[in-house]
C-alpha cells in the first residue's frame, strides 16, 4: 500500500482570482461566509471587473507555464 497524505481542497478567493482564501476578513471562516465576497459578488460592477481580472490571471499563467515548458513539451 502506497502511504499517501489526504489532503483537504484549498478555497480560492472569489475576489483575488487565482489566489487562496486567506480569511482576511474577521469571523470568516472561507469564502462561503466572507463579507467582502458577498459585496464584490452581489454587485454587478464589481463583478464583472473581477471577472476581468480572472481572464487576465489566466492568460498570464498560460505565458507562463509555456515560457517553462520544455521544447517539444506542451504545459
């Protein structure tokens, strides 16, 4: 048997596109109970620009992870 660690998924934070939540805010306990979270996605401004920001957090990661890659390797 192969000794493997379970490990627990990480909560991303809706308002920090591609990060980790991090509880910035007191009493949160993740992103499902975050006040900030609730603000930023219940206005649909606010929404839209973090929606923005995720397209653009890809595209860099992609640059990225194919500046890496080995040639003749696809990321």
């Amino acid at each position: 048997m192969s000794d493997r660690r379970s490990r627990w998924p990480e909560p991303r934070c809706p308002v920090r596109p591609g990060e980790p939540c991090t509880l910035c805010q007191p009493g949160a306990t993740g992103p499902q109970d975050c006040g900030l979270v609730y603000l930023v996605m219940s206005d649909a401004e606010l929404r839209a620009g973090i929606a923005g920001q995720a397209g653009s957090a890809r595209s860099v990661r992609a640059v990225r992870g194919a500046a890496t890659a080995a040639p003749g390797q696809t990321p």
